[in-house]
C-alpha cells in the first residue's frame, strides 16, 4: 500500500468529507492521523482517548444531550465530542483509503457495516438504524417507523440501476440516489459523511470518479437542501465535478 502523504487526493478527499459538515482538524492533528495510519496502528477508543488525552484536559461540561450521554470515550463536552469525533473519522476514513474497509455488493447491510466502520471508536449506535425521529432545519427526514421498508425498498432500486453510458445520465442517477439517501438518514449522526463514501464507491464500481473534495462547501449544502423538492442543483454539482474512468 502506498503511504499516505499530505497532498494526496485521498487524504484531500477524507478531510473535505469532514469539512462539508464543518468539521475541522488541526494541522498536528492532520499530521498524528497521516503518522498513525501509515504505519497501520490498531485502530481503537482507547487508542483515540489517550492521544487526545480526554479525561485529562478538562472542559467545562455541557448541558448533556444525546450524543454526549451515548459516546463510548467518556466526553462530556460538545467541543470535545467534536474534536475527537473528526479525528477518530480521519482516521477510520484513510484506512479505508487503504483499503482496510472496501464495500462490493452496494446492499443495505454493506451500508451499515460502513458506518459501523467509521464510528465504532465513539459511538455505541454505530452501523444500527436511529430509534429517534431527527429533524434538521425544515428538513423531516424519514420517520422512524418507515425506515426499514423505505431502506429496503431504496437498495432494492439501487442495486437494479442499469449502466450509465453518460455523464449526464450518471449526475442525475448519483444526484437522485443520494437525495434518497439524504432523506431516509438512517443513522443518529455520521450519515453524511458515510452516504458520500458509498456513493464514490458506487459511482467508482461504474466506471466513474467522482471527486467530491472539489466541491464548495455552501454550494453543496444548498443543493443537498434543496434536493427535498427538486435535484437539479445537486445534479449540476454532480456533473462539474464526476469523469470517466480512464
């Protein structure tokens, strides 16, 4: 495997992934992620806990919420939760770079063994459907009790989509399947960040790259938001920035 450097695309790729939901890493934290991953260290909580040194920096506690009362490395600061949550991320996202992780079949298990993947160092839930009704700005996502059918349903579409012979084709497919997948959010949090890797993936097994770290962060976000009534935007922001595979 080559070695992760600082300029690499995929590195590029994993900390924009971070930055679309504003989420940040500082330069030494960038630099003890690049430093661990390369030399392939056993990725765990305990690990993330003590180069973070939670426990021994203290914060002021936080009024607790759900994510801070269900973390598996004992924060009980939004700032801290935050800051271990993108480093634990950075560090399971170039793994899977690497291919530590690699996704085949596209099926909805395959899905949520992904974002088991990337959250099991900070939250017990990972890879497991919410049991909680979310809400985001005036965005509903699904309700709880239609998750499984309408994920079913979706990865049953998913998995019969036909090839794409274009790169029009392919932005208003990727644009569509990834408004579905906005909406159904099944995950309490990271579902963002894990639908993008899986339609890189999805979009790669397909002959095409899609390379999201070039995207602008508002643009995206608009075009995600608006997606709920009309995929158009997402669509363009799809087709400036996927290519063929040469």
């Amino acid at each position: 495997m080559k070695e992760v450097k600082i300029e690499s695309k995929e590195f590029k790729r994993v900390l924009h992934n971070l930055h679309l939901e504003n989420f940040t890493l500082s330069s030494d934290m960038q630099q003890q992620v690049l430093e661990l991953v390369n030399a392939k260290v056993n990725i765990t909580p305990a690990l993330i806990k003590d180069i973070l040194q939670i426990g021994r920096i203290k914060y002021k506690k936080d009024k607790e919420d759900d994510l801070l009362r269900h973390n598996l490395l004992g924060v009980n600061s939004q700032k801290e939760l935050e800051t271990a949550e993108a480093f634990a991320f950075a560090l399971r996202a170039n793994a899977l770079e690497q291919g530590e992780f690699s996704l085949n079949y596209f099926t909805l298990k395959e899905f949520q063994d992904l974002h088991f993947y990337l959250f099991q160092d900070i939250y017990p839930f990972a890879g497991k459907f919410r049991d909680v009704q979310l809400m985001k700005g005036n965005t509903r996502f699904c309700q709880v009790q239609y998750l499984e059918s309408y994920a079913k349903n979706l990865f049953n579409e998913l998995n019969a989509e036909q090839s794409w012979n274009s790169l029009e084709v392919a932005a208003e497919r990727l644009a569509y399947f990834k408004s579905e997948l906005n909406m159904l959010h099944p995950f309490r949090e990271g579902n963002g960040r894990t639908i993008r890797i899986y339609m890189y993936a999805f979009a790669w097994e397909r002959g095409i790259e899609w390379a999201y770290e070039t995207t602008d962060r508002d643009k995206y976000m608009q075009a995600a938001i608006q997606s709920v009534v009309n995929i158009e935007a997402l669509r363009s922001l799809f087709l400036e920035s996927i290519r063929f595979i040469e």
